[in-house]
C-alpha cells in the first residue's frame, strides 16, 4: 500500500506492507536507525517519535496507520548541527549511560514539556513513565527534563 | 514481532466501517488506536483476515455535555479523556481513570472506545464506566441501539457487540454531589491493575466496580446493596468479592486478589465518602 509521511520535514513516498509496523518503516525503509526497537510490546519507550507533534510509540503503530501525518524522530530534532535545547540538557546533565534508551526518553521529554512546560519533579517521573532505562540512570535523565524546562 | 499478513481497508465513517465488517464478518477487526489489538496481533494471539482501520472516522471524537449525561465518542482517545474540563467537571471519576491508561504515549493513541470493546477485565475503562452505570450506544446494519454496561461484558474479551457492530458512543450519566476514587494496585509504572477499584458513594448510594477480579469487570452489587441498607464501610468491603471469581497468575494468588479487593474497596469508599 503506498504511504505518503512526512518524516523530519521531508515528504517520504514508499510502498509498505500494512503489516509494516512504524517502527520497522523508520528503521529500515528509511534508514532512521536513532529510533531503537527495546521491548517490541509498547512499555519501554525506546520506540517514542512524534506523531504530528504528539509523543507516540512506534513499534504499535502500522505504517499505514501514519499516512497523510507527519513524524519527528531524534534525527529531526537538531537544526544546522544545532542540538535541540533537551539533547543539551541530556548532555550536560549525564542523562545518558548505554544511550539505548535515549533516543526515546529525549522524545518523551520534549512531548511531556509541551504539555506541561514547568513540570515538578514528581512530574516528570510520572510523565517519564512509558520510557525505562535499563541502566537506571533515572535521576539524572529527570535533572536533564528539569533542566530543559528551566533554560527555555 | 511483526503480525501476520492481513487485508487493511480504511474507513472514513462508521457507515462505512459497518458495511466493510459485513462483507468481511468475523474475519474482519476494527481497529482505532491499535494499542490493545497490535499487541496481540504482533504476539500472534489475534489473526485478523482483515482490519478496518476506523482511526479516522472524526466525528466519533468528541465529549459532549448531554443534560443529565456526557455523551463521549468512541474514538475520544485517553489522554483527550484525562484533560477533559467537561469530563473533570461531570464525571472526575473517569478522567482520573483515563490518567491511570498505560502511559501518555499510549494514551495519545488509544482510545475509550477501542478498550470497551475489548473488554479486557483488566483495563481501567471498562469497569469504571460499568460502576458510573453508563450506557454504550453501539451501531450495526440495522441502525443504533444501546446497551448498559451492566449487560455488556460476557466474558474474557468477549461483549455483547455483534460481529458487524460497532461501539460508537459511551454515555457517562453525570453524578452530582457524588465523592469518587479509583485505586489502582500495581507493582511497575503504567501496568495493568493486580486489582483496582472504581467506586463513588452519596448519602447511602454507591457504584463499585472491580478491575481484573474475573473473566469480565465485576460490578460489585454486594457491596453497592449493603451501603444502600446502611452498613459501615468496612463491613460492605468485606463483601467486595461476593460477585467475583479472580484467577491466580504470576502477580497474585485468587485469595490475595480477594484480600486485596476488600482493602481497596474499603479505601475507595473511605476516600468518596469525605
């Protein structure tokens, strides 16, 4: 079935299977490999982009199912070499140790803060609880959100 | 995991979602936010012939205030429930166990009508909505027509909804002056409920519902008849699992889910009852 998605602002055309899972779609037929595959059973996160601008996770969502819409993974976040301000805060913040769980928890973040743009600690654990890290490096990930929030 | 192959049509309207489902039968699923059936179709548990994807049928998301009830689309998705200000106002019971839905990316995409349908005992919505006494406004070939909760549930996944039917609306009578809580016992962030409890009380009245306590959401009538003779709290907890017939698994054993149910039912009533 032919799909028309807007991936990082670019038009993408392709022929999928209706079985193609989003996930599989970013990953492999457009070589987006910043969005990782974790659990495969929508409870870790590591999957997380945005559909049209909502946090969204990609491996239980059919390919045909975003036609028409229009996706952000991590690779459309930075602007001419620019980090996205929460990839930053990730950075200085030592929110990442493997890194697997990153892509997905820098997602996560950036969707929880444009709903609620000041969140309390408490907040972000909470809004954070789709996305496991396997390292448990959870307290400095909810710093980088903390501090995301207060720089912008 | 990746699902079996399978037929996709997308339909713009529940019309036309109704007449795909009859040509295709029982072979055929409708599927909306996908975030109970992708599950199962990728652990190859489902082998839908055929998805109906209704996602984009518009007009059935929407949260209108009806007079005497709220009258909610059934593809009103989770998070759209949650922050609802009608939904706060008239029904906060609800809303609160749209919050406890997995996760917000699940509750971006999944929606209440997909997880009434579904019927899982273990989901938030559909005992919540059988304690509230809603009614679900289903339509087939033939037109509309409604079903209480309290008759809808028939077993493990199974409802009173026809193979060509199609939920298309859930009302949520409004409950004024009514205290509520939801309690919710899970071990991890976002999983489904061990046991959880939906119930609201008003001057000798009560709706208590059980999650994941049988093979369907349990309507705990015991303990709704025994606030309404007068008894204390605890002693109509006590009688929380009267009506059902939890399994063991992996969590809990039946008994501790009994246990557990009184507990719950007793702080549910407690905290509507302030």
């Amino acid at each position: 079935m032919k799909v028309s998605i807007t991936v990082n602002g670019k038009k993408q055309e392709s022929d999928v299977e209706p079985r193609t899972l989003l996930v599989h779609y970013i990953r492999e037929t457009l070589g987006l490999t910043g969005t990782n595959v974790g659990c495969d059973t929508s409870s870790c996160g590591a999957c997380t982009i945005h559909l049209d601008g909502e946090a969204v996770k990609s491996c239980t969502i059919l390919a045909v199912q975003a036609d028409g819409t229009s996706l952000t993974t991590i690779e459309g976040l930075a602007k001419d070499g620019v980090m996205h301000p929460m990839q930053t805060a990730f950075m200085e913040n030592h929110g990442l140790q493997c890194g697997y769980c990153t892509p997905g928890m820098v997602m996560a973040a950036i969707g929880l803060l444009k709903e609620n743009p000041k969140p309390t600690e408490d907040e972000v654990r909470m809004g954070l609880e789709g996305n496991l890290c396997r390292c448990t490096g959870y307290h400095n990930i909810v710093k980088s959100v903390l501090a995301a929030a207060g720089a912008k | 995991m990746i699902p079996a192959a399978f037929e996709y049509k997308r339909a713009t309207s529940a019309a036309e979602a109704i007449s795909l489902v009859s040509q295709y039968g029982s072979d055929a699923k409708f599927l909306a936010g996908g975030h109970s059936l992708l599950p199962l179709m990728k652990l190859r548990l489902a082998q839908p012939a055929m998805l109906i994807d209704i996602g984009r049928v518009k007009d059935l998301s929407y949260i209108k205030d009806a007079g005497s009830h709220l009258a909610i689309g059934a593809l009103t998705r989770h998070m759209d429930v949650e922050t609802s200000k009608v939904v706060h106002e008239h029904a906060p019971l609800l809303a609160k166990a749209a919050s406890h839905v997995g996760d917000s990316q699940v509750r971006h995409r999944g929606t209440i009508g997909g997880s009434i349908a579904h019927a899982d005992p273990a989901s938030d919505l559909p005992a919540t909505t059988l304690a509230l006494g809603a009614t679900y406004i289903v339509q087939g070939p033939k037109g509309q027509r409604e079903i209480a909760a309290s008759n809808f549930y028939k077993g493990f996944l199974e409802s009173d909804l026809a193979a060509d039917e199609m939920l298309v609306e859930i009302r949520v009578p409004k409950m004024q002056g009514a205290g509520w809580s939801f309690q919710k016992f899970n071990r991890r962030a976002q999983d489904w409920a061990i046991v959880g409890v939906a119930a609201w009380h008003r001057k000798g009245e009560a709706g208590v519902a059980l999650v994941n306590m049988g093979s369907t959401p349990i309507l705990a009538t015991s303990v709704a008849n025994a606030i309404a003779k007068g008894a204390s709290i605890s002693d109509a907890a006590a009688l929380a699992s009267n009506e059902a017939d939890p399994q063991s698994d992996l969590n809990a054993s039946s008994d501790y889910r009994k246990h557990l149910a009184s507990v719950l039912v007793r702080r549910a009533l407690e905290a509507a009852s302030k």
